[in-house]
C-alpha cells in the first residue's frame, strides 16, 4: 500500500505579545493552524513543529487524513463540516479542491489566496493582527470566476482548530432580560450547533465561544476566545470529529447566489489566545473594542450619567412632567436627559406612528425645543429614542407606501409589538429615513440617540423573492454609518429589546450597547459579570431602575441598585417622583462616587474575583496605573455557611502598598453581621501589599442577599 508524499510543508507565524499562530500548507492545500497558543521562541522551526502534528493513519480509514484546513474540504476528503457548501445553478455540488496561488505577510496581515479553477471559485482568508490588544481578526472571502451561477449555502471564517485536551467550551445563552447567560458545554463527539434566524443577534445567542484548558481559572491557566461580528443570522458550530479533533466554525446563516465576478464575506471575527486566565482574554477583548472597534466623538470627555425617562412616563408626555424630571436628575447627578418612546406622531401606545419620525405637535406645540432648552438650563444635554427600522399599519409612512413593509405577496403578515419592518434593502425607504432622521438631528441640538429594535425579522424575503436577511443588515450598517458622518458628534445606542443585537459588528458604528431590558440589578450583576470578558463597562448601559422592578416583581434596595449600574455607564431609569429623602440622597451619593472613578475605571482593567463562597460574585476595576482600584463584592443568595472567607483581588501591583478602605461600611447590617472588627471598617482603614491581597486576600462583612460591598485601594507607594 502507498501513502502520499505530503512533501515538505510552507509554513507561516503570526505574533502579538500574548499569543502566536503557525500554519502549514502541504502541497499547495489550504493552510491549517497547526499551533495557536502562548507565544514561540523567534527562531522556532515551523517546519518541525508541522511536521511534528502530522497525524498516524489507522485502519478502515482512507489513506490520508483529510486536513482540518483554514476552511475544511468535502472534496479533499474532510467529513466533519465543511467550511464551505456551495451548489451550480442545477443544483450541483461544488466539491472544492482550492489550491494555494499566494501568501503574504503584510506588516502583520497575512493573506492566503487559493483557486479551484474547474467549481471557478476563488476563496481568500484574511488574519490581521493587533499587537496593542493582543486580538487577530480573521475573515474569508469567496469569489465566482465561472459562467454559471453559483449558491453558496455556506461559508465560515477561518476557521479555528480547538485544543483536544479542554472538558468543556462555554458559550453565552439567554432571552428577554436574561442575557449573556454563561453556559458551560461538555466536548462530545459530533456537532454541536447554535443558530441565531431572528434577523437580530438575539438575546438569546451572543455569538461568542471561549475554550478553557483544564485548571483554568479568571486569573491563571490557557483560554482561547472567539467572537463573530455580525448583527443578523449567524451560525456557530462547535465540532469533535471521531478522529479526536476539533473546530469552532462562525459564519452568516443564510445562503446567497453569486454571479461572475460577485464576491461574499463571511464576515469578521475576532479571536485571542490568554496565558493567564478568563481575565486576560476579557482584557484583550476590552482593549481592542476600546482601541478599535469603539469610536467615541469625544474620546476624552467621561461617560455622562444617563436618565432616561421612560418608566417614569412611559407615552404619556407632558411638559410640565418632563421638566419637573430633569430638575430631579439635574440634582441627583444626571448629565443627559434621554426621552424615550412617545414623542413622536400620534404615539400614545405601541400601535400607532412608528415610521412618523416627526414631533406629536399635541404634545409638543413648539416642538422639542422648550424641553431642549430646560434640560440644557440644568446642565445636561439631551437625548433621543428612535426605531428606525420599524413601522405601524397604523401611522402615515405605511399609509402612503404600504409595498415599503417586509410582506411577501400572498403570506399572512407576523407582527412583533403590533409593528411591522421596512425593506432597508430598498434605497428609498433608506433614503426616507435618513432624510428624516438628518432632519431632527439638524433642527434639535441632539448629541445622543437609542436606536432600538423591538421585534425579530420574519418572512426575511424581499418583493422579488429573494433572501434578505444579510442584506437588511448591512443597510442598517449603513444608514448608521450614512448618519454618523453627517453628524459625528451624535452618539449612537444600540438597544433592541434590551440585549438582542449586541455584537463587535453593530458596534463599529454605535457608542453604547443596553445589555438587558432588565432593571432588575440582581439579575443585572450576573449579566454584566458576563458580558465583561466581551464588552467593556463604558460601553454598557447600567441603569439604577425602580423599587419594585417590572420584570421580576423584586424589590431591591437603593444602594445596591447604584453599585451595580456604577461597573457600566451608570444612568437611572425610573419615576424619580417615588423615591423616599434617604433613596435621592444614596443614589446622589453612589452617582458621585461613579463620577469620581469612572476616568480611570472606563481605561483601566477588568477583574472576575474568585469567590470565597458560592453566593458571592465579585469583580474589580483596576486603573492603567495600578495606583487605585475599586472591587465590588454581592452576596446573592442567602450565605451557604456561617461566616465568610477572603476575598482575593487581581491585577495589582505586586509590591505596591495599598490603603483600603470599605466605602459603605455604613451599610452593615447588624442582623446580618453582629460583629465585624476588620480595620477596613474604620476611616484609616488598613494597608496591604498588592501581593498579600492577591494571594491571601481580604474578608468583608456577612450581608443578606443582594447586598454589595466597595472597597476602595489607593497605591500609597
């Protein structure tokens, strides 16, 4: 029996600080990872380290082992899922056998280009790196050369080969105000697949996955990350194939026909390597959505506290009302007044006027200028909701162009909210809406909108017949990004049901994302403790909400509702005329405390804390410095023993001497903690080295559940 001569293989490295990727071609295939992990020696012989990963071939299989390439082959035998499927217009599969015409490394991007002459297709993978965020962004690009067209069902990023040694991946699940649920998967043989139809990211599936390696903790141990950077249908595949190995596949969820010459992307995604834990991949992807992703239009100005008037009015807009709210918000500390839902047309519920983007002259008969100019007498500037891509039957836009509404002839229409969506595929629905969004931010001085998205997108096909979920997606991108350059100085949230379309995709053009319609901050803490090692907090809107919180019906106190909306971009979303002298006065207190810290918190790190117990989860922020830190520690359940254990802190400098102090010390409740003579209590409070409070750590007082504690380290050397 012969066996091929695989020959010597090409080889190929690409370097950030933290982490190193090898690839290897044999005989002109596509390339396959055959390292990504902690960075290599310079000198490294990538030959060797190929050659060293070839695979045995055993018994009753074929006489190779199908290479787990960049983008798997059915036509070179790979069968696990391939990384690509496409068809002939009759419908004839497209067995690709690409072969490698050119790789080049340019100043950190390394590009393959591969062709299959006879399927008349051209497919090109893209990793780039970012040394200063330890990130690689990767994506793939498949182009027709042939006379016929050609459909591509499916075409995944780059794709990445997993480590065979991790128990389990986790992955992020949920729904209406339970986002960012962190799920721990156990590796198994065969697929494991989470696909994401809504026209929307979903609450239900942020398309990220991490690997950690056994013993990994958030401080130390290997973890590998991968996030998908796509606003609409996504599919991610999770795969051990009966040989032992494994790969992680991303890509749009919907199938698009290619004429000659036409091209289609996979679309971004982003991946990196951590040395040292969950935390050290949550840095990485903190530092490339600030650096790179993230464009502020007034990068040095600090993050305005928010309040947005919604639960306080819901559709029932008065002026008087309104006024008499921003004067409150201007005294607890608020720096842009947000008005939301029911400003516009005749919206005096959620069916009528979606699509009537202009101001209800019932409400307001000199329009929003008054309000405007009250709001800016106080101190703070003003902001917007909108829905842009939505419409009512009832409202003047769907009267006068009913054909602009995603209905395909003959099938019965599926409403969301009582709301219908526009065809943003149609140039003159974007045009419209641009027009008359272009128009408000022209008349107003408006330096905020929340743009929101309140209903999944069904019966996703266009007037024509043809798909377009992909294709609303990118003329949402660019109707934001047309609007963006019009008015750069406007900031843009992207909100949708809450957490439903957050993604590194929708955020290369908004400012903020609204992580859950849940105001509830027990719920909150556990969601934003997630969504940490994606997003970092200055982007993620944190809202103090109302006592008693509409969506789970608890009551919370006011000190940790404030905690808990200080780790993101703190703002307060409630009917500010119910709260008691005590509740004003803590959430003015906690407002100033954010003030105070968030310059250095919104550029520093971001630290899970191991919790002593079960019912602790705690976090901390950092500075750039090392100088100052802030951890916040909640109980959130009732205490599993009869006492506590320490809580160890991260990130710190390991000689540096640190004064702590507990900052609502004033909050121990003495049926909770009779006693507690730790010297954080006092004012002085007590001095540790950084490496002592790694490594030992510090105890805080019992609490009830959902009671948070602060506690504050200054760098006194």
């Amino acid at each position: 029996m012969r066996f091929p001569d695989f020959g010597t293989p090409e080889c190929w490295r690409l370097d950030t600080p933290a982490q190193t990727l090898v690839f290897a071609s044999w005989r002109k295939h596509l390339p396959s990872i055959v390292y990504w992990g902690a960075p290599l020696a310079t000198g490294e012989d990538l030959t060797a380290l190929a050659d060293s990963q070839l695979r045995p071939i055993g018994n009753a299989v074929l006489d190779l082992v199908p290479e787990l390439s960049i983008c798997p082959e059915e036509g070179r035998g790979f069968q696990g899922q391939p990384g690509i499927r496409a068809y002939d217009s009759e419908g004839r599969v497209l067995l690709t056998q690409f072969r490698l015409e050119s790789a080049g490394n340019d100043a950190g991007t390394l590009r393959f280009t591969a062709r299959d002459e006879g399927c008349g297709l051209t497919y090109t993978a893209i990793f780039r790196c970012f040394p200063d965020s330890d990130v690689i962004e990767v994506e793939a690009r498949l182009s027709s050369e042939g006379d016929l067209p050609v459909r591509a069902e499916w075409l995944a990023a780059p794709v990445l080969a997993l480590p065979e040694t991790a128990p389990d991946f986790i992955e992020y699940a949920g729904r209406w105000t339970q986002e960012f649920g962190e799920r721990r998967v156990p590796f198994a043989r065969g697929i494991h697949m989470r696909e994401a139809r809504r026209g929307r990211t979903g609450h239900d599936h942020f398309p990220a996955l991490i690997v950690p390696q056994p013993g990994c903790n958030f401080d130390s141990g290997e973890a590998y990350g991968t996030t998908f950077a796509f606003s609409g249908a996504h599919r991610v595949i999770v795969e051990e194939t009966p040989d032992g190995r494994r790969q992680c596949q991303m890509g749009v969820a919907e199938a698009v026909t290619l004429a000659k010459g036409e091209a289609v992307s996979s679309e971004k995604a982003y991946l990196a390597f951590s040395g040292s834990g969950l935390n050290g991949l949550a840095q990485s992807f903190q530092r490339h959505v600030r650096n790179h992703i993230v464009a502020f239009p007034e990068p040095a100005r600090p993050r305005p506290v928010h309040y947005n008037c919604w639960e306080a009015v819901y559709f029932d807009h008065r002026l008087d009302v309104l006024k008499d709210l921003a004067e409150r918000a201007a005294r607890i500390g608020a720096e842009r007044f947000v008005l939301d839902d029911g400003w516009f047309g005749k919206r005096d519920d959620d069916t009528t006027s979606l699509g009537d983007w202009h101001v209800d002259r019932r409400k307001y008969p000199d329009g929003l200028a008054p309000l405007i100019e009250h709001v800016e007498g106080l101190g703070m500037r003003f902001g917007l909701w909108v829905e842009p891509e939505m419409v009512n039957l009832e409202s003047d836009l769907a009267r006068t162009h009913p054909d602009w509404i995603i209905l395909p002839q003959g099938r019965e229409p599926m409403t969301g909210r009582g709301q219908h969506v526009l065809d943003l595929t149609n140039p003159a629905v974007t045009d419209h809406l641009f027009g008359r969004l272009d128009a408000l931010l022209g008349e107003y001085r408006i330096d905020y909108l929340k743009w929101d998205m309140n209903r999944d997108l069904t019966l996703a096909i266009d007037r024509d017949g043809m798909p377009l979920l992909r294709r609303q997606v990118h003329a949402v991108y660019a109707l934001i990004d047309r609007l963006r350059e019009a008015h750069p100085a406007v900031e843009i949230e992207s909100c949708a049901s809450g957490g439903a379309r957050i993604d590194y995709g929708i955020l290369k053009r908004t400012h903020r994302v609204w992580l859950s319609d849940s105001n509830d901050a027990h719920e909150r803490w556990k969601m934003q403790n997630a969504a940490m090692q994606f997003l970092p907090p200055e982007i993620v809107g944190s809202h103090v909400g109302p006592r008693h919180c509409h969506t789970s019906g608890r009551e919370l106190a006011m000190a940790f509702r404030a905690a808990v909306a200080m780790t993101g971009h703190m703002g307060f979303e409630m009917d500010l005329r119910e709260l008691t002298p005590d509740e004003e006065a803590t959430l003015a207190r906690y407002t100033q405390l954010y003030k105070e810290n968030r310059g250095w918190m919104h550029c520093g790190s971001q630290h899970r804390l191991q919790p002593p117990r079960p019912e602790i989860m705690a976090q901390m922020s950092v500075s750039e410095e090392k100088d100052r830190f802030l951890a916040f520690s909640a109980t959130m359940a009732v205490p599993h023993s009869e006492t506590t254990g320490p809580l160890r802190l991260a990130g710190l400098d390991e000689n540096g001497k640190y004064r702590l102090r507990l900052l609502n010390a004033d909050e121990i409740s003495p049926r909770a903690t009779r006693w507690f003579g730790s010297p954080l209590a006092v004012p002085e409070g007590l001095a540790l080295s950084g490496g002592a409070l790694m490594r030992s750590g510090i105890v805080l007082p019992l609490g009830f559940p959902d009671t948070m504690w602060l506690v504050e380290g200054t760098r006194e050397n």
